[in-house]
C-alpha cells in the first residue's frame, strides 16, 4: 500500500472545514431543521477530522 500523507495546507482546509460543517450541524440542530441537513453536516465534520487525525502529515 502506497505510503498516504497530508500536506499541510491540506490538513488545514480539511480541519476549517469541519470546524464549519460542525457549526452548521450545531445550528441545524438547535433549530430543529431538516434530519438529512444534520447527516450531512455531522458525516462531513466526522470524516474530516477523522482524516486530520488518523493520516500522518507530510514533514518537508
């Protein structure tokens, strides 16, 4: 298996935009909004910082 890393700038877009799709998620919630709205959103900012977290960064 090929050897898989994030750049760092990578790394950062995908962390913003969890960040963001979690404060969608929390919004869409609060106001009791559409269930797939909730799916989307919490799906997006789990895959996201699940990749930040699990996939090793590039160190050049």
């Amino acid at each position: 298996m090929p050897d898989v890393v994030l750049s760092p700038w990578l790394a950062t877009v995908l962390f913003v935009l969890a960040c963001l799709a979690g404060h969608r998620y929390r919004r869409v919630w609060k106001e009791e909004g559409p269930r797939w709205q909730l799916w989307v959103f919490g799906l997006t900012a789990a895959l996201c910082l699940l990749i930040v977290g699990l996939v090793p960064l590039t160190t050049n």
